[in-house]
C-alpha cells in the first residue's frame, strides 16, 4: 500500500511541477516583453530583465494555488486515462485514501506558497519596484503618473519612488483646510529618514493666499511626518503582494487614521485562507477524476480545469472589489467561492463513491 500512496504522490507532485514549469516560463516570457515597452532613462534591457527576475517569487505565488488545481487534474488523470486508478482500486484501496495521497503534495504546495508568500515575495517586489521608479526617474518631476499616494490629516503626499533603506525621491505635499481649501503645495526631490522625522532636500513651496502666492526654496526641510520605512515598506507594493504580517499592520494603521483599509483587509484574508482554498481547489480536481471527468481525453480535462480555475479567481475577483465598494464585511468575498467550490467537490465525491 506505501508504494502506491508513493506512486500517486510522485505522479501528482511531478504533474504539478510540470504545470507550474509551463505557466511560469510563458508569464515570464510575456511580463518581459511588457517591460520593454516601459524602458526609458535609465531604465533598459537589462533592468527589464532583472526586474521580472525579482518578481518572480511573487508570481510562483500567484500560480501556486493553479498548479496543485491543474497538476492534480493532469497527473490523476493520466492514471484514470491508463485504467491505474482502476486496478489501484481493484487492489482494494478506498476512493479517500488515494485522495489522501493526491493531498500530499498539494499539502507541500501549500506550505512552499505560506513561505514564500511571507518571506520571500514581499522584499523582492520592494527591491523590484523601488529599483524600476529611481531607473525611470522618480525625481526629475513634479509629480510622476505612477508614484504612491497618502494622506495624513489634511496633507495629501505623493511620492515618486520609495527605497526600503529610507529614501523617498519625488515628494510632493499638498496642504489643505478644513474647508479644503489649498494652501500650499510643496515639491522635493529626496527625503531622507533620521529616526522620528524626514529630511527634505531641495524644496520649493508654493503658498497661496488672498492676497495672491509666494514661492520658498529651502535646501533642506524637516518634515514631521507618521509615515516610516517600515510603513512605506508597505505601501510600495500591492497590498496582494504583501506578507499577512505588514497587510495587518498596515489596515490597522489606516482604521487609527480614519481612513478606509478594505482593500487591504481583503487581500489579508485572501492570504490568510490560500491554503483551505488550494485544498478545495485540489478537492474539486479530484472529484472531476473520480465523477464526470473519468474517461475523457486529457485536453478536456485541461479545458475544464481552466474553466473551472478561472471561475474560482474571477468569482473572487468579482466579489473582492464588491466587498470594498459596497462595504460588506471582506472575508466573505474570500469564503463564498471556497465554500461554492467545496460544495461542488463534496458533492461529487459522494457520487463517486
């Protein structure tokens, strides 16, 4: 019995890797040849391509939950296709221990996608897109059409490019009333952390009055400012791409500030329930194996893998962005398709059997 549970966890986590193999070398022939589109300055080629090479570990992650699906699918049904899962359970073993054994691998999957979703994902797509911004020329303009906004108070900043050592390049900062009214507008091209305040460097403030505007240079400012590294560290990157730990941080900051944190409390528990929904995921490729999908062709079943993945991502996708807009509670846009799917695969598996 131990080598056939060994043989369906070789054949699944082989198929899965397959899968994984295929999908990224595609995303990553196509992510390149989209950021040659944006060289410029001194942004060229090769940055392009050290660029997609940082972003990589953020997009195993995002493929992690697709490859247990598909290589699931694929590897089962290569055994169903040659009548092994036929003589396996002829041999007298149960419909849920091979699904116990196709699990083990996607158990692995799930674990490799917590790690590097946590540790290894989020600083390089930080090195990635501060490194692309200062290349583009984060402090040569006012106010990029890319950057990073945020508000503190009635002090709207925008800024160009971030560096996680501390250094922030194409400031600008937009004061305003009570009444929202502007009063004054400031550029500066870096600022520099000095532990509980920002220095400005090379600053032009624009303040504008009743009586008309005035202009101010100053070579260095201080700015007294809540923000940090560590909470620009945050805001660097999409709040997707970032680790359970900083979008935690991040959303309770923003609820402190009166600000509205979904988008980051969605992306937490998107992070947060990956795992159940990669097993649900693995559980519904299963029960297509065993149900309607059993003695098909193996391009069918990858057609309808496909369907079936991008009806789970799109349904999250969809109901994500209704979370936020119109206010209910975000876990529920991550759990409905999870709990649809685990419907679905449950359902069929006790036809199965």
């Amino acid at each position: 019995m131990r080598k056939i549970d060994r043989y369906v966890m070789k054949t699944v986590g082989g198929a899965m890797f397959l899968v994984m193999v295929v999908v990224l070398s595609l995303d990553l022939i196509f992510a390149f040849i989209a950021e040659l589109d944006d060289t410029a300055n001194n942004y060229q080629t090769l940055d392009a391509l050290w660029y997609v090479f940082l972003t990589l570990p953020r997009r195993i992650y995002d493929y992690l939950p697709l490859g247990a699906f598909m290589g699931c699918l694929v590897g089962l049904g290569s055994m169903a296709s040659s009548s092994e899962l036929t003589v396996i359970r002829a041999a007298g073993v149960s419909i849920k221990r091979i699904v116990w054994s196709a699990m083990k691998p996607a158990l692995l999957v799930v674990l490799l996608g917590v790690g590097i979703g946590e540790y290894l994902a989020p600083p390089a797509e930080r090195i990635a897109q501060s490194e692309k911004a200062v290349a583009l020329g984060a402090g040569s303009n006012v106010a990029a059409a890319s950057g990073l906004w945020h508000r503190e108070g009635n002090v709207f900043i925008h800024m160009n490019a971030v560096q996680p050592s501390g250094v922030l390049f194409g400031i600008s900062l937009f004061r305003f009333n009570e009444q929202r009214q502007l009063l004054a507008a400031s550029f500066a091209e870096r600022a520099i952390y000095q532990g509980d305040h920002w220095i400005l460097e090379n600053v032009q403030t624009t303040k504008l009055a009743e009586q008309g505007t005035t202009r101010v240079t100053h070579n260095q400012l201080r700015w007294e400012s809540g923000l940090s590294p560590s909470v620009l560290s945050v805001l660097i990157v999409k709040p997707e791409n970032l680790a359970m730990t900083g979008l935690l941080t991040y959303a309770r900051y923003l609820d402190e500030q009166g600000l509205s944190a979904s988008r980051y409390w969605l992306a937490f528990w998107k992070k947060t329930l990956m795992p159940l929904g990669t097993a649900v995921m693995v559980l519904v490729a299963i029960s297509f194996i065993f149900g309607p999908l059993r003695s098909v062709t193996m391009g069918f079943r990858v057609f309808t893998g496909l369907l079936v993945g991008l009806s789970f991502k799109y349904m999250q996708d969809l109901l994500g962005p209704m979370s936020v807009v119109y206010g209910f509670d975000p876990i529920l846009a991550v759990l409905v398709p999870i709990a649809v799917n685990a419907g679905i695969g449950i359902l069929l598996m006790r036809r199965a059997g």
